[in-house]
C-alpha cells in the first residue's frame, strides 16, 4: 500500500481511505466490521466517518470494529442523524438491500436516506460537544483530523467556530482542523483566521477540481478527495457512451493507456490518485472486490499528467456540448 506524510500524525496515512458513509446504514454492523478488519489486514490505515454517517450509528461501528488499532481516524461535525422512529427504523432495514438494485431505484433509496440527515448550527459549544461525543463513540483520545461538515461561508467565518477548532487542536485532541466541502468555503476558513490546513472535497472526471486541489497541495494543505464515480448515474452513462467515444480512446492512446468499457472502474481510480498524489482519496471498500481493485490501484504510483489529460478532455466535450445548444 503506497503511503502519504500527514504532518502531525505519528507515521504516514495509507492513500488509499476507507469511506464510512454506509456504515450502519447500507452496510450491517456484522458485514461492517468485518470489512473493516479486512481493509487493516491490506494496509489500510484512514478511516473517515461522521456523526451523520450510518444513521448515526457508524462511528460507534467504526469505534468497536477499530478495536485500538494504530491508525488515523477523520470525523466531522456539522451534519446529524435525524432521531428516528422505530417505524422509521424498519423502513430504513427494508431500504438497505435496495441500494443494490437499479440505479433510479439507488437513487430513489438515497433520497429517502438523506433526508435523514440534519444540519447542525456550527458554534463553538456545538463542535465541543460533537467532538466530546465522537471521541467516546469511537474509543479514542484522539483525532487525526476535525473537519467542517459543508459548513457554509458564515460558519467559517464565526469567531466561536474559529475558537473552539483551534483549542481542539492546541489541546491535542485532533491534529488538523480540516473543512469537507466546497474549495470556497476552505480558503474563507483560512482568510478568516481558522487553523485549518486540510482541504476535503469531491473530484472526478464529471465536476474536476484537480488543477484546484494540486494547487492547494503545492501551499503545503493536504487534500482529501471522494466521490470519483460521480453521482445520479453518470458512470453508468461514462460506460455506456464510452464504446462510442472515439476521441476520448484517442486521447488516451496518445498517453500511451488504451481502455475499454470494462476498465472504466480502474481507470477512475487511477485518474483520483493521479489526482490528488500525495492525498488521500476517499473509496466505498466494504465488498471484498472493491477493497482489492482499491488496493491494487493505491499501490500504484500515480500516473503522471493523466488527470490533466483526463480533465482537458471533459472540459473540451462540455464546450463543444455548449456551443451545439
């Protein structure tokens, strides 16, 4: 497993980061942590989560199935599960294997989940209380990361928000403060005075932020990116127009990379950590196939200037789409 530095941390962090967001949810608490005792056995050592994630029930999965590991720990604060009803509970149970189903019947099923999910006014005494609670839930002392939960420019900018994150830090329980949101949002945190250095945020193909995100890694942030597969069926869309996208295969050859159809699940991979090389990049890795195509690709260096050629591409095709309308 290749390895990133995450300065303040006791050792470097595995690039690659096992997502928790369906931990409890999609994911049964039995499946979880034995996903999650595979994904140490191969070297994984990141692992994010947040209050909100698994119907409020991840972290404390996440806590149990960790077991005092050595490893780096993300959560945030911001974002809350909605308390639910043991109706609604049940109705949750029967949604989880949905989500295995035809992507509009996906979609249909996270809609249903997300508006599950509640929004929590960022404050000082808010975050020292979502803190307190995450480390008990999760069994720890300490954190390798605190981020802002899509906080919005006023949040960041609250001198009570600012406070209150930087004391976390300056007390020993997180080693970085962080913002997982939009890029805005980062740089308004730093303008305002936060001690946040590292960057989370979405990155693919679909809505790239590369050249943002290498340009806030060179100031010396760390960056963290997921959700390289898009959203609402775009991949299913990329592998059903990809036979038919012959400039796309031509750019790609011209890299010296030939991909078909079958490899599209691959090459995103690669495209993320081309992405983002000395990050972290976030991967849903609770089925033992996905762990072990996430793993051979964090292993790999990253391929050289393949996002930008990646990025050009798309930016040209959304051009071209603009000028035909």
């Amino acid at each position: 497993m290749r390895t990133v530095n995450f300065e303040g941390w006791p050792g470097p962090v595995s690039a690659l980061g096992f997502g928790c967001a369906s931990l409890g949810s999609r994911i049964s608490r039995k499946d979880g942590i034995a996903a999650v005792e595979q994904a140490l056995a191969a070297g994984v050592t990141w692992f994010d989560v947040a209050p909100s994630y698994g119907d409020g029930d991840a972290e404390m999965i996440l806590g149990t199935a960790l077991a005092k590991s050595k490893v780096a720990i993300a959560t945030k604060v911001g974002l809350v599960s909605r308390p639910t009803s043991s109706a609604m509970g049940f109705a949750r149970a029967i949604a989880r294997p949905l989500l295995s189903k035809p992507s509009t019947l996906r979609r249909f099923v996270r809609r249903l989940r997300k508006s599950a999910v509640q929004r929590t006014l960022l404050t000082g005494d808010t975050i020292r209380e979502s803190l307190a609670r995450s480390l008990e839930r999760l069994k720890v002392d300490s954190l390798a990361l605190l981020a802002l939960h899509e906080p919005s420019l006023e949040e960041v900018r609250r001198t009570d928000v600012i406070r209150a994150l930087n004391d976390a830090k300056r007390q020993g329980l997180v080693a970085r403060i962080g913002v997982a949101g939009s890029i805005e949002s980062f740089l308004a945190a730093k303008t305002a005075g936060m001690a946040t250095d590292v960057l989370q945020t979405a990155n693919s193909p679909f809505n790239p932020h590369s050249a943002q995100i290498r340009e806030i890694a060179r100031q010396g942030d760390f960056t963290i990116t997921h959700s390289v597969f898009g959203s609402d069926g775009r991949f299913d869309h990329l592998r059903e127009a990809f036979d038919q996208d012959t400039a796309m295969r031509q750019t790609l050859e011209n890299s010296g990379r030939a991909v078909r159809a079958a490899d599209l699940p691959r090459f995103l991979l690669d495209y993320a950590f081309a992405a983002n090389p000395n990050g972290v990049v976030l991967l849903s890795s609770f089925s033992p196939q996905h762990l072990a195509l996430n793993v051979a690709a964090a292993s790999c260096e990253p391929a050289a200037d393949l996002a930008a050629i990646v990025d050009r591409h798309f930016r040209a095709r959304a051009e071209d789409a603009s000028h035909r309308h």
